[in-house]
C-alpha cells in the first residue's frame, strides 16, 4: 500500500487550502483514513478522522474549519482547510488503516 499525500503550500492567514492523500491498493474502502500534522518540535497529532463508514472525528483545534471527506472510487481522501492560522503550519501525513503513512506535505500560514 503506498499514500501520497497534495496539495500543501504557502497560504495567507484566513486563506484555504484542500489537502488530497491517494492510496494504491485494494484495502482502501475498507478502512479508517486520518490526517494527522506535526509541527516543528511538536509531537505528531490528530487533526482529523473518517471511518469506513463515513463517520468523522476532528481535534478541537480544527472543528468548524477543516472537513474531511472520502472517494472511494478515486482511493481518495481530502481535508478541506479553510480559515487558516497560522498555528496550523504544520507537516500534514495521511494514514490508512492506522498502520499506513504517506510521506507528507507542507502547509505553512503565514502572511
């Protein structure tokens, strides 16, 4: 199973961005995705969860503002940032089935 994780950049304070991880495999559907972010010199956290069955977790941080989504067709997951602040700078990693990771992408906030 192989994850790779788009869509990160450089984005103002109150900008959006739409974060992509797509798997290879056949175990996609099946299982819970989670993005999880680390910041630097921070330990890595979960920001936000979707289940095999569509039911989704946030971490505080982020409820209201970020919603995550699933295509299983596509193998896809997406988490939709919007309002961003800079405390969001972060490495965000995608994991599949609490046992996969992708290689992360940058989001930076800052203006």
């Amino acid at each position: 199973v192989q994850l790779q994780a788009s869509g990160g950049g450089l984005v103002q304070p109150g900008g959006s961005l739409r974060l992509s991880c797509a798997a290879s495999g056949r175990i996609f559907s099946g299982n819970a995705v989670g993005w999880y972010r680390q910041a630097p010199g921070k330990q890595r956290e979960l920001v936000a969860l979707i289940t095999s069955e569509r039911g989704t977790n946030y971490a505080d941080s982020v409820k209201g503002r970020f919603t995550i989504s699933r295509d299983n067709a596509k193998n896809t997951v997406y988490l939709q940032m919007n309002s961003l602040k800079p405390e969001d700078t972060a490495v965000y990693y995608c994991n599949l089935g609490f046992r996969y990771w992708g290689q992360g992408t940058l989001v930076t906030v800052s203006a």
